[in-house]
C-alpha cells in the first residue's frame, strides 16, 4: 500500500514555480561559459580592434579637429567607440551560439530542457548582454592610458550599455532563428549590422551632419544607444536624451516580444 | 619482340620523369585552391567591397563635417591604401584559412602526397593567393570610383606593389597556416599581430602627421613600404624612397619564401 504512495510523486510530471531557476541559470552560465572560455576572441579581440580604430581616427582626422561638443576628438570618439564594441559583441554572441547550435545539430539542447519560451529568450539574451559589458568594460580599461574617460552620469551610462547590449542580443537571437547557413549571418552583418554602427555617429556629430545623413542617423537605433551613452560620459547629446530612452524601451520591448514569439512557436528551429 | 615490350613495360614502372618543372601537378594544385577559396565569391567580393566603402564614406562625412579638411584629398590619400589592405586581407586568408582546414581535415596529404617539389608547392600557394588578392582588389578598387576619379600615375609600381602585397601576405598565411594547430593560433596572430601592422602603416593617415616615435617605428614596419609604393603607382606621390620601398618588398618576399620552402622541404608540422 505504501510503495505505490511512494513512487507517484516521483513518475508524476516535475512541476515548477513560475521560473525555473536551475534551468534558466544553467542555460545562462552555458551562454556565458561558451565565451569566456575563449576570451582571447571574444574579449580581448575586440578590445584590440577597437583601439586600432581609436588610432586611425585620431591619427587622420584628430590634428584636423579642434573640438567636438566641447571635447577634443579622442574624448568624443572613445564612448561610440565602447559602445560599438559592446552591439557588436552582445549580436555576435547570440547569433553565432543559435546559428553553430542549428548546424551542428545540438539546437535540440535549447529546445529539450523543461524551459518556458521567456526563459530560453531570457538565458540566451543574458549571455549576450554579458559578453557585450565584458567587453565595454575591457576597452574601457584599454582607452584610459590613451584617453581621458571621465563619466558625466553614471546612470546614463549603465542605462545605454545595459539596453543597448540587451537590444542587440536581441536582435542576434532574431538572427540567429533566421539564419540557416553562415552566408546569411554573413550577409546580415555586412548589409545590416556593420553599415549600422558605422553610420551611427560614432565618428562625427550628428550636429553638423548634411541633412541626409542626419535622417539616416535617427532612423538608426544605434544612433540613440551610441548618443545617450555618450552623454553618460561627456555631459552632451546631440539628438534628443527622452527620444532615445523612448526609442530603446520601445524597442526592447517589441523585440522582446517578437523573439518570446518565434521562440514559443518555433520558427526555423522546431522544423 | 618479345624484348621490346618487356622493355616498354619496365619503361612504364620505372619513375616517373618530370622536366624541370611539373606543369600539370602546379596548374592541378593551383586549380585546387581556387576551387576550395572561388566558392564563395559573392561574399569574398561583397564583403571587402562594403566594409571598404564604409570607411570610405565614414572618412568623407567626418572630415567634412569636423573639419576644414578636404574630403576629396583624404579619399584620395585612403583609397590606394584600402585597396591595398584588401589584397593583404583575402591573400592572407586564402592561403592560411585553407590550410589550416586541409589539416584539421588531414587532405592536406593530396598535396604533399603529389610529385611536387617544395619550390613548386610554396609557389603555387604564393601564387594562388595573389591572384585571388588582386581579384578583390580589383574590386575595391572599382568601388572607390564612387568617391573619387580613377587615377594610374605609374601602373607598372601599381601591378608591382599590387602583386608584392599579395605574394607577402600569401606567404605569411602559408607559414601560419603549417605552424597553427588550432583556429584560435590562426586568429589570434591575425588580430594581434597582422591586423595592427596593417592598420598602424599609413593606410589612413600621412606618416609625416604622426608623432615621431611612431614615425620611426613605422620605418620597420613592411607594410608600410608596399602601401607607400602602391600609393605612389596610384597618385604619384611616395612618402619612402621609391628604391627602398621596392628593395624592401623584394628582400621579405624572398625571405619569406624561402622560409616556406624550408617548412615545406622538411615537412614541420605537416607530416608529423
């Protein structure tokens, strides 16, 4: 009579509280593992891009340049500078992870687990998120013997980095789903991704930009990320700060959404 | 009769003479690395070609906007350069990337397995990477048109330094790709070690603009000296003496192959 009472509980589906945590950490540390594990790529690589570009632009246009809202051009150029490495990163972390995953045949370990499709969309995105303020944080350090970073509004800063890596992680899930073959991720970094940050006002001040390029530059959520963010460290922006935490909550928000979406139904994952 | 044909058979089993070069063995490795490097060409094109065109385009909308700099004239000044880094970039990347592929697949044998000598395989490897360079070249090349007239002042220096940059870095590849084991050696040398010699060479800005220790540690770099040369077959303005720039060019391409031929006499890391 006792033995049956005693198995049932255990044959009986495992029920979880609203979040399962174990699975959701694990899938998180996988995520995170999976990079820092090869840090000289995923870390240090960037770092070093970075700096290169640092170089090549002070050195052909900094003696040119007097001052850029109020800073000398070094000072002006490092936070886009961060902040491009931080999208590029926190998109090429989870794109290549669900794009190796579906080639390799080892997707099944995102889909099996007893995950909900908010965890799976939250675990994938947090490593994302991860490796793109690892590697804000890692140029950061770099910049500082060859430029003075000093931060203007700490909140500004986090506010930028947190959203605008969670923005691109995002969208590197989206692309991840979408991508059957390495020429399409290949395709979508260099029509999408590299033309964005490099037209996002990095470089210059959207201030005396043409017309033309002043629209391209607000029509780019880069734009916004790359603006407030380096608001947080010289004080000044130049489009406005209400539009782009508008922009980026928005954005997050349907882009959460939509990735919850084809997650739950399984879009070029499940097929 | 019977004497003839044993003597034709014996003829047939002995060794087999080349001449002193093995054309077909060469033309059939050489049309192996196309095959494996030509497969993806929309993307090999297409990538350099926008990357390229975007920092050309960053370079006009900054200086016009920050400064009273002439764009025309920076363009001018970056785009022999670009072209030139693309050559490096794909030859580097035909030669090195495949072959750390052929090892990780061990085909690399097909090829050490062919009646081959070393000379013939380093310049196969050497060769193949060149023409595939100077193909995007070509192509970047077209795509600076957009942002500035064509301009050939001495296309003789334009088809030597075009040729020396991608034979360099085709070779470079070659020893990277016998000497790295894994992809990570492969990527790491690249970022560290190739990607700022070429960034740091003058490709962007005018060496006499720069702070004077990084003047004189450029004057070691040999990237410089073909980017200059190049240039100078571009627009006719050199920053190096010419005869240095080709000496320079001649001297590490020499040394470089014959390094490679070393490595690929004595098999290191190929037939272990």
């Amino acid at each position: 009579m006792t033995t049956p009472r005693v198995l049932q509980p255990s044959l009986a589906p495992r029920h979880y509280r609203t979040i399962n945590w174990v699975g959701l950490s694990t899938l998180y540390m996988k995520e995170v593992r999976r990079f820092s594990s090869v840090a000289t790529q995923t870390i240090l690589a960037p770092m070093v891009t970075t700096l290169l570009f640092l170089a090549v632009f002070v050195l052909a246009l900094g003696h040119a340049v007097d001052q850029v809202a109020g800073e000398p051009y070094r000072a002006f150029l490092a936070p886009g500078l961060i902040m491009m490495a931080i999208t590029q990163n926190a998109f090429a972390n989870t794109s290549s992870s669900i794009l190796i995953s579906k080639i390799q045949g080892n997707i099944v370990d995102l889909l099996m687990p007893p995950l909900t499709p908010l965890e799976r969309t939250i675990g994938l995105a947090g490593g994302g998120l991860t490796r793109g303020i690892a590697v804000g944080i890692a140029t950061w350090v770099a910049m500082t013997p060859f430029v003075p970073i000093s931060v203007a509004h700490v909140g500004f800063v986090l506010f930028y980095a947190l959203m605008a890596s969670l923005f691109m992680s995002l969208v590197g899930v989206l692309a991840g789903v979408w991508a059957e073959k390495f020429d399409h991720m290949a395709a979508i970094t260099n029509f999408i991704v590299t033309p964005a940050a490099f037209l996002s006002g990095t470089f210059y001040s959207a201030e005396r930009l043409p017309p033309f390029w002043l629209g391209v530059a607000h029509a780019n959520p880069l734009f916004y990320m790359i603006d407030g963010f380096r608001c947080g460290f010289i004080g000044h922006a130049d489009g406005s700060l209400t539009a782009g935490v508008l922009v980026l909550l928005g954005a997050n928000a349907a882009l959460l959404w939509l990735t919850h979406r084809l997650i739950a139904t399984g879009y070029h994952l499940k097929a | 009769m019977n004497g003839v044909r044993i003597s034709g058979t014996a003829h047939a089993l002995g060794p087999r003479r080349f001449g002193a070069v093995n054309w077909i063995g060469c033309w059939s490795l050489l049309r192996r690395q196309f095959k494996n490097s030509f497969s993806d060409l929309h993307y090999t094109l297409l990538g350099p070609v926008i990357s390229n065109g975007l920092y050309l385009l960053l370079f006009v909308i900054a200086s016009s906007s920050l400064t009273r700099l002439d764009p025309k004239g920076l363009v001018t000044f970056i785009a022999p350069g670009l072209v030139c880094f693309a050559i490096a970039e794909r030859a580097f990347q035909v030669s090195g990337a495949n072959l750390i592929y052929e090892k990780h697949e061990r085909i690399h044998t097909d090829w050490l397995m062919a009646p081959l000598t070393p000379t013939e395989r380093a310049a196969c490897f050497a060769l193949s990477s060149t023409i595939a360079g100077m193909m995007v070249g070509t192509a970047v090349a077209l795509m600076t048109l957009l942002f500035v007239p064509a301009q050939v002042a001495h296309p003789a220096a334009l088809l030597f330094f075009a040729a020396a940059t991608g034979m360099m870095h085709g070779l470079i590849g070659t020893l990277l790709g016998i000497w790295a084991a894994k992809w990570d050696q492969y990527a790491a040398l690249y970022t560290f070690v190739l990607l700022p010699l070429a960034f740091l060479s003058g490709v962007f800005a005018p060496v006499a603009a720069m702070p004077e220790l990084a003047q004189r540690l450029i004057a070691f770099n040999p990237i410089f000296y073909l980017i200059d040369g190049f240039r100078y077959g571009a627009t006719g303005a050199a920053t190096a003496d010419l005869r240095l720039s080709v000496s320079v060019a001649v001297a590490v391409n020499l040394a470089l192959f014959a390094w490679a031929h070393y490595w690929l006499r004595t098999g290191y890391r190929l037939k272990s």
